[in-house]
C-alpha cells in the first residue's frame, strides 16, 4: 500500500507549476494591456496618410452640410449673416491677433471663432452641431469655415493634396495645400 506521503506533489514541482501560473497569467495580462494601448494610442494619433486627413476634413464638410440642410428646411432658407467668412465649430487654433482663427490662423486674412458665434447659435437652434472641431492644419490653414459669398455658400476646409470628394478642389498654392469646397445656392 501506498502512503499519503508518495501521492503529495514534490515541493520543487509545485513550486515550479506555481510560477508557471503566475508567468502565464503575467503574460496574458501584458499581451492584452499592450495591445489596448496600441489600439488606443492609434485611434488618438493622427493619421500621416493625407488621404486619411483629407477624407475626415471631407466628412466633416459634410456633416456641416447636412446641418445647413436641416436649417434650410426647418427656416426656409440659411441664416442670414453679411457676406464674409466664418468658423464651423470650435477648437480652433490661437493665431494672429491672439485669438481662436480658422482660415490662415496665423496671417491677416483669419477669421474668428468668436466672431462666428452668431453662426453657430443659429445652425444649433435645429440640433446638435458635428463635434470633430478643427481639421488637421495644411501649412497655415485650418478649416471647416464657410463663406457667405452673394448667393453661394461655400464649405471650406484645407487638404494635403487633391480634394476628396464630394469636394471640389477650388485653390492650391501649389506647395500641398488645398482649400477645397462644397458650395450651398442660397
């Protein structure tokens, strides 16, 4: 017969499945907290690709496309403002004059958040405003903006090359930068 003694699990080798456990349990951990932080740190970077950036500052035209639309149909017609130009949403950079600028931010041609703000109470009056905020810069110009031009209204932003459509490309400075737009008949 045997003893209780012989059946008992020798000290080294539970010793050495203990450690395995924790080792293995360690790994999985690691693995999995390494690769959410991947997964997060990607999301939140942005992207070189200028396709990428284009295509999000595109989207987001259109998504203040569709707010227009809705005011349109909503008021019969798009808030009434002076011919000018105007900042879609907020987040944008400080540039000249100290102040939150779309446009060329940081040259004397900008326009001001704040002074869009007149804009953006109106267009909130018939829901909730995209909340993308600025696009990505392209040397010196950030969109979305929109300028009230006779009767067009022209959505704004700047790409790194080419336009995505639906927008169309309307000036380069031949260097990467693109304003492209899509344009509203009033």
């Amino acid at each position: 017969m045997s003893s209780s003694l012989d059946r008992r699990i020798h000290p080294g080798a539970l010793t050495a499945i203990i450690v395995s456990v924790v080792l293995i349990v360690g790994a999985v951990g690691f693995a999995a907290w390494f690769l959410t932080l991947q997964t997060s740190e990607s999301d939140a970077a942005p992207s070189d690709d200028p396709t990428v950036s284009n295509t999000r500052a595109t989207e987001l035209l259109v998504q203040w496309q569709a707010v227009f639309a809705t005011y349109k149909e909503k008021n019969g017609g798009y808030p009434e403002l002076p011919d000018g130009g105007y900042c879609l949403g907020t987040g944008f950079p400080v540039g000249a004059g100290g102040t939150a600028n779309c446009r060329d931010y940081e040259a004397t041609s900008y326009y001001t958040e704040e002074a869009s703000k007149p804009l953006m109470e109106a267009l909130s009056s018939v829901g909730d405003l995209p909340t993308a905020g600025a696009s990505t810069p392209v040397r010196g110009t950030v969109g979305p903006y929109v300028l009230y031009e006779g009767s067009t209204l022209n959505l704004l932003t700047a790409e790194n090359g080419t336009c995505a459509a639906p927008a169309v490309d309307v000036w380069t400075d031949g260097e990467g930068l693109h304003v492209c737009a899509i344009t509203l008949d009033r």
